[in-house]
C-alpha cells in the first residue's frame, strides 16, 4: 500500500541510551524538552521512566507480569515437546535417516542428546559423517570441544580433540573457525590483572590541541568547574562550553564538586547530545570517571583531555571561568543553593543574550550563531 512506503523506519533505542534519558529527566530536565530533542513519544518517555524506576531493567521480559511470563513458559514448553517429537519421529528408521536427522539438528540440540533419543552411539555417527564432514559439522565440534575446555583449549589442543573425533584440520582453519565464531582461549586474555589508569594518568588524547577558534556548532564543547561562596560553605558552578560561539549551552550548582554535577550540566543542554563531537575538560576525577564516561559512550561523543597541569589546554573554560567570577559572583552573596541556581539561570540567559564578546566580532553568542546560519542558508 502506499501508505507504508511514508512510514519512518522504526528505531531502535539501546538499554545504555533509554537510562541517559531516564536520567536526563531525572537530573532535572523536562519531559517535553526530552520528547522534542529526541524525537520520542510521551508514552515511551513515560513507559522508560517507570521501567527504571519499578525494576531497574529496560528489558521486556523482566518487565513482564507474572501472568504473562507463566503464557510464556507454557509456550516454550510445547514448543520443546514439539522439537521432541520431531527427533522420536524416526527413531525407528534406518541408520542413515537417524544421521541425517542429527545433521540437521546440529543447531538446536547436542550430538549426545540426539544419539541417546535416537539410539545409536557416537561412534557411530561420527563414523558415518567423518569421511565427509561439512563445515558446520566442524564448526558445532569445534564450539562443543571448546565449551568442554571450559574455554581453555586453543587451536592445538582442539586440533588434538578434534582428531579423536575423526577431523583432520588445520590449525589455521580451526582459528579461522574459532574468530568467526567469536571463541577466545582464556590463555590468549593477559594473567594479570589490569592496571586502571589513575585521572593524571589517562592516556586519552588531546583532540582540541588548543584550536579554539573556527570550530563548527557543536564540534567541541569545553567544560569546567569552579568554586563558589554559598552562605558560610563552599558550592560549585559547572558550565558547557560551545568553542563555535563561546554560548554557555549547559550550566549547573550543586554543593559537591563531583560527576553528578556534571551530568546535571548536560541535562540543561537544549539540543540532543549525539550532536556534540567533542567534550573537552582538565583531568579532575570529576571528569574522568564512569559515570561521564557511559554518558559520551551512549551519545557517542569523543573524549578529550587536557595534559596534565596544563591549563592553556582549557583556556577558553578558565577564561570563561574568569569572566563569571568577576561579573557574576563578585560581590554578590549567596544565601542558599537554590539562591544561587536561580541568579546564575538568570546571568547565562544575559551571557548568551546580551553580553557582546570581543572574540565574536562583538557580538552576543546568540548573533553570532543566528548570523552563521544565515550564511549557511
């Protein structure tokens, strides 16, 4: 019909993605804006939101009421009773039907099951099939002798077993195999244990290489945080940075300089995050932990770092940083958190908006960027 050939190709959302959006929403954003910058319905926002929150998983099958699991069980069940039945069936044929039978079935059930159900013994059928054994033959053996090595055994030693088995085979096809079927000896893993790299130890690259100026939207962000003074205690301001018009796109507060003030940053960003290419920072543990790290793996965005006590490698986020603390928080006093959420909402809007920059041209972030697209057009 042709009606079908207007329909959007279906997506697919991976477990990784629907948490980050979970926790978008979570850390603050709102629903609408979720639905819009990322293109989805109400009712699956509504439908991830409770999944995580009522079992954690966004599985359909640990989702499942206990009604539907046990439909699901019975369903499985005679669909093994059917199987079954399909290998009795010629249980009292001849010799080559029964061999063939288990050809056939390879995929489904292990050699010794089918022998025992059909009643001939190994021996025989390997002695049936190992004048002429297929590919998939070898390749069902070659799973089997691996599994029963416990994932040990490497191409020698399953060249040995295989052989046993009537397979005369090359080591290199049986690697070739052993690749295609993505098998790998434990004795090919290193022994020891790993060393985790410490923050000022990371060996991830520098990918700005301090080319701040002329990047594209959203080709690098920078980010930073600094501290703040909150009643009689410390807070901290966490800001993103678009190096393509100096525009704050992301800002949050918090009383801890840590990961999750970061992640409430980029859940203020108005723009879906697979646009950003580039999120560049200095090496605090802040930046530099799991938590951010799962949010650039699911949104696909690179990672860069600044060399070590090098702080030129950020110097848009330190100046940026600078201009804050001295427009912004000089001589203001903060009397609580949310005072302070509130005054700094309102001094990125005049940032963005109102304030000219020399770098631009003198020119607000917002000109600036409204100017690129209409030469873009």
């Amino acid at each position: 019909m042709p009606e079908s050939k207007n329909r959007k190709p279906r997506r697919k959302f991976t477990a990784e993605l629907k948490s980050q959006i979970v926790q978008l929403y979570q850390n603050g954003k709102r629903k609408c804006d979720i639905i819009n910058e990322y293109d989805i319905s109400p009712s699956l926002l509504d439908k991830w939101i409770k999944q995580a929150e009522s079992t954690g998983s966004f599985t359909e099958k640990d989702n499942r009421t206990p009604e539907e699991q046990e439909l699901i069980e019975l369903r499985k069940r005679n669909k093994q009773l059917e199987m079954e039945n399909d290998i009795l069936k010629p249980s009292s044929a001849d010799l080559g039907t029964k061999v063939k039978v288990i050809k056939n079935n390879l995929h489904k059930y292990s050699v010794s099951a089918m022998c025992k159900v059909l009643k001939i013994s190994r021996s025989t059928y390997y002695y049936e099939v190992k004048q002429k054994p297929d590919e998939s033959i070898l390749e069902t053996n070659i799973l089997n002798v691996f599994k029963a090595s416990r994932k040990n055994y490497g191409t020698r030693k399953i060249k040995v077993e295989l052989s046993k088995l009537g397979h005369t085979v090359s080591r290199r096809r049986i690697g070739r195999i052993m690749k295609q079927e993505g098998l790998v000896s434990k004795y090919t893993v290193a022994k020891f244990k790993p060393h985790v790299d410490k923050c000022n130890e990371s060996k991830v690259a520098n990918l700005v290489n301090r080319k701040f100026n002329e990047q594209p939207h959203l080709n690098i962000v920078v980010s930073d945080l600094t501290y703040v003074r909150v009643g009689k205690s410390w807070n901290y301001i966490c800001v993103l940075i678009d190096l393509f018009n100096r525009e704050i796109i992301g800002f949050s507060a918090g009383r801890n300089k840590d990961a999750s003030l970061v992640a409430k940053a980029f859940a203020t960003v108005k723009s879906n995050l697979k646009n950003i290419n580039v999120f560049h920072t200095d090496r605090g543990n802040e930046f530099k932990n799991q938590l951010i790290d799962e949010t650039l793996r699911t949104f696909k965005i690179k990672r860069s770092l600044s060399m070590k006590g090098c702080p030129y490698d950020n110097a848009v986020a330190e100046a940026t940083f600078k201009i804050i603390k001295t427009e912004f928080v000089k001589g203001e006093h903060f009397e609580t958190l949310n005072d302070l959420k509130y005054q700094l909402a309102d001094y990125v809007n005049w940032f963005i908006n109102h304030r000219i920059h020399s770098s631009l041209g003198y020119l607000t972030p917002y000109q600036y960027k409204v100017n690129a697209l209409k030469k873009v057009v």
